[in-house]
C-alpha cells in the first residue's frame, strides 16, 4: 500500500503520440506485460539513462539508436530485464526491434527497446515478437492508463501524470507514466518513465531540458540507495500543438514549459516514493544554509539514505540524535555544529549543538505520527538549498527484498 | 547472539596497565557501567577518534588532554553518550576528569575521558563521580574481562583479544578490549577499543601505528554505513618490557609489533561485526584487480552497504544480479564489464557481463547457507585489493534500530 492516496489522474492524450498494451505472457500469464508506443513523424525525443556500469542490454541499444536516427516506436516488455545476459541480450533486443520495425515498416533503429523485470535470466523474445501485433493494434491517444499497467512490476499503483497549459496563447498538454516502487532495486530494473507533449522542442534543447529536470526529480528521490542497470526516463514532443518551436533555454515560452514539466516529472518521482517498497511514511528532507548545492545533496542523501533514521522513522521515534550524527558525518567541511539547525516540520528539535532547549518529546512525537514528514537542516553557511524524497525503513521492506526472488 | 561463537580469549596482563569496574547506577541499576584505567608512569599513548563533526564533548576534550600531557588514567562510562549537550556537557566532562585527579592526585589533563550511551541527554556526573573510588579500587592487571563488560551496551558478548610474541629474543604481551554492537548505532555512541601493550613505543610512532592499523581494521568494518558521535581507540604502551623502545617505523622489530597489533586489532573488529544488529551472516567482501586502493574500497563498500545485497544475505539468495548492480554503480571510472568477475567463495557466478557459464543455483545456494559468506570481485583492471566485513540486514536489526528508545 502507498502512503497517502496516490490518485491515478485524468490524462489529457497527446497529439501525435499513441500507446498499446497487451498481455504477451513473458512472465506471468494474465498480466499486461508489452506496451507499445508510437511518435509521429517529425516528433523530437530526448532521454536519459542509468548511470551504472552494469547497464542492459536494451539501454545500449537505446543509445545507439536515438544517436542514429528519430525514433518512431518505443517498446517495453516488462518480467525480464534483459540485464546481465551478455551478447545474447544484445541480439534480443535487436530482434525486438527489428520485429517492431518489419511491422510497422521502418528501420530497426527506428525503434527503442526498454526491459524491465528480473536481472541474469534471457529475454523470452519469441513471447515479446509474438505479442506485437496486438499491442500496435491497440494504438491509441487514449493508451496511457493502459500502459501505465503495462510497465508495472512491484508497483502496487499505476503512476501518472497530466497538464495542460497557455503558452503565449495556445495551448499545449504534457502527460506520462512512469514504474518504480521506490529507487532503486535492480532485479526488477526499476525506473522507467515516458513523458509525451504535443509541443514542439528542437532536439538539443529538449535533451538538455530532460538532463535538467531528471536531476531535480528523479536524482532527488531515494529509497534504499540501489540504482538499477535499466533505468530509462524519455521525453517525446510531437510538435503537433499550435505553438511556435521551442528553440532556446532562456526565452520565456521554454521557461514556461521547464516548469510545467519539471512539475509533472517531480509529481511522478512522488508518486514512486510513496509506493516504495515496505514504505510507512513519505520523508521530505530538505537542507538550507548550504555553501553550495553539491554540500546541500550531500547532507540530504546522508541523511535520507541513514538506516538509522529509516528504521527511527518506521517507528515513528523524534530520535533527533540519529539525524545529527548524520549530518554531522556527511562530509562537510569545517562544518560548525553550533550553527547547525534541525527541524521537524515545524518544530525545532536541535540548535547550537545540542537538543533545542524549548522542544519537548510531544512536539516531536507528533509530528513523527504523521505520515508525510519533513526533516530540515539548516546549516547556517551558506544560502544554497536542496530537497530530497525518500522513506522509511520497515520489516515490509526486508521481506518484500528478502523473499523477491521466491 | 553473534554469527559464530564469540569467545573471550585468556588475557595476558600487561605490565603497567590496570583496570577496575564498577556498578555506578548511571542508567540501569545492577550493571557494570564504569571502568577505570591506570597507565604507569612513562607510557605513552596514542588514539583516534570518530571524523564525525558532532562529536561528543568527551572526544573533544580528550583531543586536548592528549596535546597538553601524557595520560596517566583513562575513565570510561555506559549508559549516556554525552553527546549533543551543548556547553554543559564539556562541563561535566571536566568534572569527570577532576574528580578522577583529584582521586589520583594528579592533574585533571592527565584523565581521558570516555562516554557511550544515550545521545543528548545530560550526563548524570554524580552517579560518575560517586563511582570513582569504587573502581580505582578495584584497579588490577587482571581486570580485562571485568572491563570488556563494563563497556558494553547493545553487544551481546564481551570482546576481548590477547597476543604475546618474540621480538628480538624479548617477550611482548599486546592485550585488548573493544564494544560495538556493529558499526555504527549513533544513539549508543559506539566503537571503543582500548589496547595496552608492555612494549616501549615512541610517542608519535606509536600514532602512526595506531592510525594505520585503524584505517586497515575499525575502518573496514561496516554494519549500517552510520558512523557514531564517541568512537574512540586508544592504544597505552607502557614500555615496561625488556624489549628496547621502538623509535621508526622500518626497523624489523616493528614490523613485528605492527603485525601482531594489526592482527590483534583486526580480530576485535570482526568480533564487533559478528556481534552485529541483528547479523545472522558474517560476510567478507573482498575486492581485487583494482587500479588503485580507493577504486577497491569504494567498491567493496558500495557492495557492503546495498539494502538489496545484505537482505538478500539475510535471505540465503544468491542473487548475484544485484551484487553485479553495485559493482556497476560505484563510481568506477571506464568500468569494462566484461573483465568482470565475481565469485561466492570458490564459486564464480558472474564473468563477461552475465552469469557464469557453468553456474548453478544449487552452487550458489549451497555458499548462501552458510553463516560465514565470502563475495569476491576481480575488477581485472589493475593489481590493487581491499577486504571489508560487514553482515546481512535482518528483521531483527529493524526491531532493534526501530525500537531502542522504546
């Protein structure tokens, strides 16, 4: 179960931009397992990927592809990962591509492969190649919720998200979905979110808006510290709303825009947090007074990645000492503790380095009740800020991992 | 209970170095909770203490006692950290380390004072002080077991270590003690190791000693990733051997002693990792074909600290997929996963990016039953190697971090 209500919202379709989803039977049969996504002709797409070194063999692919030519299909199979399976994952997720491309008349590099699912086990590629026709005749605008199951694996919930907005008089939408019941565990390759907007972006510049809102959403937001070897996150604009090209980062149109989308991607990464695996609470945890922004991450992702704190948080225990022996072991140089602040919502639990001579237990324990919190650090050096996501650690969350794989 | 038994050696007196304990009542009644330390005149001493920037008011001070003289007496408590107090706990710190002189009659710079316990509450000084007399009395060479109870708080058994080797025709004896319930639980303010040895070390020599077999033994260790507010480790040579004062660190009788104080230190290191929250697996990680020392340790810690691997150790699962995940997420510049390899103690289960040929589940599972688990990684990209210790994640480590306070 997520913390608090994760609402599946009313999705605005996109023009230009159609999904299809079907039951392929890759893994589990009676589960819709292949979804399908087609992009106009003329659509710019932009995407990032997993960091680790361990990457799939699909995000390779996808890398080659997008650097060769536009992408018209996307497809995602979700029960195998097609990870850790060595030249033999390459060629499947050639000839996933290469069967999406003989079906619908274009080059295989036409098309982006993304797996999801468990790690070291071959891609069932007769099932995927087999289930294609369906998922493509099941194309529509109307697709999204659809394929928000479609890419499902431990989520408990489907995660969507939809906009739409005036930009200098016309009117554009922006929707996506995304998979991922927390960051990050790898066997089930986690992240996978696709965002599609009928605005017009030219390539770079769309790439460059989807690096910069991926590392205020996605790289803000953690569960357990793992991340995954095929973590995907694309961004398709069909072009085909009314407004001019977007061109370049500093006008006021594309300003309009970053922010819409930034709103949505962060509305997604939420929604991932709160259904994180075994997650009671939903922790915002937020560091002021920095001298920079790399010392604000730091002290956040110290102090969310604690299992110290995840374990105090399960309990709903104000144990302020566990966050400010974090904070005070994240690496800040020369850090002063007496000018280091620690809030609880609203609730000063720590200054001048020692517990806040006005807190008491009860204020504390009442906020940690609640199921959304948020823990502030002000480190009174600076006047960078950072904001993290991330949740508790509970029992659920060791047997949902211990018993994964049987 | 620990992973594996745990038994308290013989200990070897050491000339020069007594200990006493007592019941003090500073938190729980009918405890050992206070220890006492005598070091004979002309010993010298060397020590490190945590990197935490919120360190506790006993660590600052003992920094400044060990720059203005030669400790003549150690004092060490349970039950309260002295930890996030603010002014008033450097006050009672001194009075400590007063009450101790004025027993002694020698100078209050001369105590080093030690506290592990609860965080940010004030330390109860009476209860200390009116505990003194009773464990300056009790002072003996023999008191080794005694104190390796007094220190102890979540531990569930008592760590000792105890060596006595030739050095140029002399004996020496190097005999010490340690508490940590694993690394590292902040609240309980939690890795203390005291050594004693009747071999006559130089002063600064001895530093460097202690720094380097620290770095290769409590800094190898890892339960949670969460470092404490009081960790402390103090070696004491009393010189009162036959064996002549070692003054550099080439000669070859040094190398002996650092050898048998490394190998001393390394056992009181892994008895705190067997003694773990909730360990149920004793798991070594060890990582060759590094290109440097640093790229070694960040990937074996990277694979030490992932949720997913230690619950899947807690689990009995060999599910290498995630152990090849960290390997490819810690930072490891122009990682070649092909030149990757990784075994579960003889067994290679991973090598040219994908699972082992000729690996079996049953093989893996059958190194997964065992308590004592080794994970190897050859990065196969250069020639250096590091080991850490670390344990599984279990249910029992939630219930303990989640109900200390309670």
């Amino acid at each position: 179960m997520p913390v608090g209500e994760i609402e599946f919202p009313e999705m605005h379709p996109v023009a230009g931009f159609s999904l299809g989803t079907t039951e392929a039977g890759i893994r589990l049969s009676g589960r819709r397992d292949l979804v399908v996504m087609e992009c106009a002709e003329g659509s710019t797409v932009a995407a990032t990927f997993t960091q680790n070194a361990f990457c799939a063999a699909p995000v390779t692919l996808c890398k080659e592809h997008l650097a060769e030519a536009a992408p018209r299909y996307l497809a995602v199979n979700t029960g195998n990962a097609n990870a850790g399976t060595g030249a033999q994952g390459r060629v499947d997720a050639e000839t996933v591509c290469s069967a999406l491309a003989t079906l619908t008349s274009l080059q295989p590099n036409q098309v982006l492969p993304f797996s999801t699912g468990v790690i070291g086990e071959p891609l069932p590629v007769t099932a995927i190649t087999q289930g294609l026709p369906d998922a493509v005749a099941s194309l529509s605008v109307t697709g999204w919720e659809d394929a928000a199951h479609g890419i499902m694996t431990t989520d408990t919930v489907a995660k969507g998200a939809s906009r739409q907005l005036q930009i200098g008089g016309d009117q554009i939408t922006i929707t996506g979905i995304a998979k991922g019941s927390g960051m990050i565990h790898p066997d089930m390759a986690t992240m996978l979110a696709y965002v599609a907007t009928d605005a017009a972006v030219e390539q770079e510049l769309l790439q460059q808006m989807v690096s910069e809102v991926a590392d205020r959403s996605f790289n803000r937001i953690t569960v357990d510290g793992d991340t995954s070897t095929n973590d995907s996150f694309v961004v398709v604009a069909t072009g085909q709303s009314a407004m001019p090209q977007l061109m370049e980062l500093e006008s006021e149109a594309s300003g309009q825009f970053v922010t819409a989308l930034e709103s949505l991607v962060v509305e997604l990464a939420q929604k991932m947090v709160r259904d994180g695996e075994g997650a009671t609470k939903f922790v915002t945890v937020q560091v002021d007074g920095a001298k920079n922004s790399q010392e604000a991450l730091d002290v956040a992702f110290t102090v969310a990645h604690s299992p110290l704190i995840k374990t105090a948080l399960f309990a709903s225990d104000p144990n302020w000492g566990r966050i400010l022996a974090a904070v005070g072991r994240a690496g800040v140089t020369a850090l002063e503790i007496e000018a280091v602040t620690l809030w609880l919502d609203d609730i000063c639990i720590v200054e001048h380095g020692g517990r806040a001579a006005r807190y008491s237990e009860a204020q504390g324990q009442a906020v940690m009740n609640q199921e959304d919190i948020t823990i502030r650090i002000d480190l009174g050096r600076g006047a960078a800020a950072e904001t993290v996501w991330t949740t508790d650690l509970s029992h659920d969350y060791v047997t949902i991992n211990a018993e994964y794989r049987t």
